[in-house]
C-alpha cells in the first residue's frame, strides 16, 4: 500500500469513528419573548406564570419582560432590542398604541410576528388575543356599580394611565352604561389616571376626597386602582359608604372585599392570558388555520375576527366575598 492510500484510509477511517459517535444537537427553542407594562406588580408576576407554563408546554423558549416603570418609551426600546435580537414571535401588552405602532411595523417588516393582549385596535400586529370583551367588561363594573349605589349619586373613574388602551376601552363602556341605564348617576369629572400604582391610586383618592365631597362611587380600572382607592377609604372610615368596584387581583384585594370596601371585583385569569399569548404565538410559528369557532390549547372555544385579526375567548371573573379566598389561594 503507498504512502497515499495509507493516509487516505486513516482519513476515512477518522472521519467514520468521528460520525459513529456524533450526537445531533437538539434543535435550539423558537423564542417567544412577551413585553408587559411593567415589571414588579402582581398581575404582571402571575402573567409570568402562564408565559413560562406555555413555554414548557410547547417546547419554546418563552420570557417575559418589561419596563421598570409604566413608561411607553421604555417599552418601544424594549421592542427594538427584542427586533435586533431576532427573536422569534414578539409578545406585547401595550402601554401607548401609538408610540409602538411604528416599531411594530419594524417587527413586522423584519419577518417577525407580533402578539398582542388589551390592543384589539392595535396597528401592525399579527394577532391580538383577550380573555374579556372591552365592551362588556366595562359594561359588568357599571352594572355593579349602578346597583350599589341605588342608580344614583354622583362618581369618578380611575384608569391606569391615560394612554392605556384597554383601561380606556373599558371606561368608555362603562360611562356608556351609566348613561344609557342610570341616568340619574353623574360623573363628576373626566377620568383620572394615577400611573397605574397603589401609591399614585391613594394620592389622586385623596384629591378626589377633597375636591368632591359630594362623592358616592368609585369605579378603577386597573388592578393597582382599587387597591389604593379602597385602602383611603378604609382609613377614612368611608368604606361603604363610597362605593368601590373595579378590576382586582384576588391576592390584593381579599381584605377589602371581606370587610365590604370593595363591593366586587372583576378579573381574568393573568396567568391565562400570558398562556394565551404563548399560545397563540405557537399557532402562528407551525401557521394553523385561524378560524372562529377554533379551540386555543388550554382555554377553549375562541371567537375569532378575521378582519381585525383579533382573537376572544370570554373568560370574566366576578370577584366577591364568597370566592375571593379560593381565587387567592389558587395564585390569583
């Protein structure tokens, strides 16, 4: 055998040994990252939940993150770091509709599809998804409220911030009900926006307080809202007597609704909204057939539009003294 045959052999036997133990590296996780209001407040640790359990449950690798503060600045950098990393699907609960619409066209136009949840209106996404119609969301809190306070007195409404889009969707169905079912109610004011914070809610509380003393009705939208409303009334000795409904996280607001602060609260499951997201960014990643009727993992029936792209499955929760206790300990 030559010199040359021998090396040639050698090589080929090589590479044979180095084939027999090779391995395939398993294939890298899409990655879903999901940009949330902010991070640090209750409803947004529980959405964390069901954006991690969806990533297990679909095998990607799915995150959360979020702004350290309720800033739509912040967010729209948060979304542009999110586009030159080139993650797979953009998840978004959106602070300000305009401030990312432009970087939404970005995502899109760099081949990313965006999720949304509360932005049913929103421009340049591929899909939104909620666990509650805006309409008839705010519609129930109106409801509540016009029947504790005898549908009539005077009243104000906090949202979160003046910008969120779906805080403001549910405003505007309220203030919609009241007119056309109690029309002996009156709101006192334009609504109020106190950052979405407990700390901002006791602070705009306390004005209103002052400024209003002809004030019978509180309704809060946004989990923070009723928390801080609830706990100046409490001090004040005015609960019940103000009346206070509102969106509520169960943990927070268990002792205000045991003690009659707050009359009753109204959620969705935060941990299944942040599945749904995740879901519904699997669904677009292996390009199923959206259509209504269609069942979305873990959640059920969805009605879906295919026009405007949005995706709902009616999932309120009603919040009250004999359920707020096992709501709480189910991580709510």
């Amino acid at each position: 055998m030559s010199k040359i045959e021998r090396v040639t052999w050698s090589t080929l036997a090589a590479v044979a040994l180095a084939l027999a133990c090779y391995v395939p590296a398993e294939a890298a996780e899409p990655v879903v990252t999901v940009v949330v209001k902010e991070e640090g407040i209750p409803w947004f640790g529980a959405f964390r939940k069901g954006v991690e359990q969806a990533g297990k449950d679909f095998h990607l690798d799915a995150t959360m993150i979020g702004t350290t503060k309720a800033d739509p600045a912040q967010q729209v950098g948060l979304v542009e770091d999110l586009i030159a990393k080139k993650v797979d699907v953009i998840g978004l609960v959106p602070l300000d509709q305009k401030s990312v619409e432009p970087v939404l066209l970005r995502a899109q136009q760099a081949g990313i599809p965006v999720i949304t949840t509360e932005a049913p209106d929103q421009p340049n996404k591929t899909w939104n998804v909620d666990l509650v119609s805006n309409k008839k969301f705010g519609e129930v809190q109106m409801e509540e409220l016009g029947k504790v306070m005898g549908g009539t007195g005077d009243y104000v409404v906090y949202v979160g911030t003046l910008t969120s889009p779906s805080h403001n969707a549910w405003a505007d169905a309220a203030i919609a009900y009241q007119k056309a079912h109690f029309p002996k109610m009156h709101l006192l004011a334009d609504r109020f926006g106190y950052g979405d914070a407990t700390d901002g809610a006791v602070q705009v509380t306390q004005n209103v307080l002052t400024a209003y003393p002809t004030l019978k009705g509180i309704l809060t939208e946004g989990t923070n809202g009723a928390i801080g409303a609830g706990n100046v009334l409490r001090q004040k000795g005015l609960n019940g007597k103000i009346k206070l409904v509102g969106t509520v996280l169960p943990s927070q607001a268990r002792s205000l609704i045991e003690d009659g602060t707050i009359s009753e609260g109204y959620l969705w499951s935060p941990i299944d909204d942040g599945y749904a997201v995740t879901a519904v960014a699997k669904l677009v990643l292996d390009k199923a057939e959206f259509k209504d009727g269609m069942t979305i993992p873990h959640l059920g029936v969805a009605s879906v539009d295919l026009k405007n792209k949005d995706i709902l499955v009616d999932k309120i929760l009603y919040i009250t003294k004999d359920n707020v206790s096992e709501l709480a300990k189910e991580g709510l």
